[in-house]
C-alpha cells in the first residue's frame, strides 16, 4: 500500500510489503513515530535503523534512500508531521526564534525517548479522527504544539528547525561523486550545489567535459557493473540501488552500453 496523505502536514505511511519507493530528498523537516516495522535510512555513508516505538527527525534538503520493512503479517506504520516553511517561519517569529549556527547531521536521527514525545504522539493518534482534511488552521496548532514539544525536549533543534537559508554554493565534484546514485533532476542537482540551474550545467561541463545527464548514466552504468559482478547483488536491486527509475530502462541502458544483458554480467560472461 502506498503513503496516505489523511491530512495536511500529518502523514500516516502503511505498507505491506517491502518498499524502497519514495522521494531521494526530503523536502521538509519530519518529526516522525514509528509505529510498526522497520524503517532502513541509508546516506552512503552512515545506515540508520529505526524500530518500534523510536521517535525520529528527518532534516529538510538532505539525500538518503528509505527502505521501509513489515514484519512477517505486521505492516510497515509510521506517523509523521511535516513541517513546512510557513508554519516554521510564523512560529520562529511568534516565539523570536533564529537559527545561531549550521549544525551536521545526518539526513534522518533519532530523537530520545521521552514521555512529553510519547503523550504527543499517543494524543495525536487518538484525535486523528477529528482532524478535517480541509481544516488547515486545525493542522497548523498541532504542527505547533509539536515543535512546542520537541524544543522542549531538545532545545540544540532551533538551529536546524529555524535556519532558512538554500543550500550555499558548494564544491560540483565531490557533491556528484557522493551523491550520483541519487535519482534527482537537473533542478534538484543545481538547487542543492547552491546554483542556478544554468550556472549548474556551466560549472558541471567545465568539471567534466559532457552534459550531466550523460555523465550520470555513464557513472551509473559503472557502479552498476561493479555490483553485479563483484558483488553478485541481483538485478533487482541493482537498478535501483544506482538511482534508475525502472528495471526495463536500466537493462536497456545496460545491453547498450556493455553489449549484453544485466544478468549475464551477474553470471560472469
């Protein structure tokens, strides 16, 4: 089953089978309770698990590949808020809020266990069923009350929940090379490098001499090959691993490339 939007800013996520769908960017700030199953956060370089009961925090503009996980006949469920741009602003000026420094993090954390977060989100399953999918105002007191809590809870927040500013133009090479597997468009790739989307396609030519798109594919290809191959992984999960959006245009792609098929690199022709 797929994500269901019940109301806006609240997502109830429910899935019976194993899934790696989903956005490669988060888009904004998440504070989220997993309810059931298991949720796998992967960033290249770090792998977060998340299990029953564990309260997380997904940060805005931050890339990672979700992999949510039932258990046996128990569906994957977790609830989350998202929070947007204009409750965060509104809320920074009620309370004069600002963010003081950057802080790293990684894409999605866990937030400790405790009872103010716990009583939030039992309280929230609970009157669910009152929210209208229409009653924005409705949403946006419980959006927060959320961020009442989770300052409360955690004060260091502020500094990711309140910083405003895009994406500072950062080194174009070291970004692809970290993040190619990631199956983001043009726009997405130049808004995060801290560029618009001409000043991106320029600065990208000059770094590699072919237009992103093909330097993506080629890159992708070359992963793939090395992980069908070396490391034996099926087809599958190879496709999507390396950031395309279907099976039958990654062996496409493949066959074109390498003159013959995924699986007979996977069975060492």
């Amino acid at each position: 089953m797929e994500p269901k939007a019940d109301h806006p800013g609240i997502l109830i996520s429910c899935y019976y089978k194993s899934s790696v769908k989903g956005e490669n960017i988060i888009l904004k700030h998440a504070f989220a309770y997993q309810l059931s199953g298991r949720l796998i956060v992967q960033d290249g370089q770090e792998t977060m698990v998340f299990e029953p009961g564990d309260f997380r925090f997904n940060v805005r503009n931050k890339l990672a590949k979700f992999c949510k996980q039932p258990e046996g006949d128990i569906p994957f469920r977790s609830l989350s808020l998202q929070l947007d741009e204009e409750v965060l602003r509104e809320f920074a000026a009620e309370h004069h809020l600002s963010s003081v420094s950057k802080p790293q993090t990684t894409p999605s954390f866990q937030l400790a266990r405790h009872p103010l977060l716990q009583t939030f989100m039992d309280s929230l399953q609970q009157s669910l069923k009152y929210f209208a999918t229409d009653n924005r105002e409705l949403v946006k007191l419980k959006l927060k009350e959320a961020l009442v809590v989770l300052l409360q809870v955690q004060p260091a927040l502020k500094d990711i929940l309140f910083d405003f500013d895009p994406p500072g133009k950062i080194n174009l090479q070291v970004f692809m090379e970290q993040n190619f597997r990631y199956n983001l468009s043009i726009a997405r790739l130049a808004y995060l490098t801290g560029r618009s989307i001409s000043g991106f396609k320029r600065d990208f030519f000059l770094s590699y001499g072919v237009t992103p798109a093909k330097w993506l594919q080629q890159k992708r290809l070359e992963e793939a090959h090395y992980l069908l191959t070396e490391k034996q992984m099926r087809t599958t999960d190879v496709y999507l691993e390396v950031g395309f959006e279907n099976l039958s245009h990654f062996s496409y792609a493949f066959k074109k490339h390498y003159g013959f098929t995924p699986v007979q690199a996977m069975n060492g022709r």
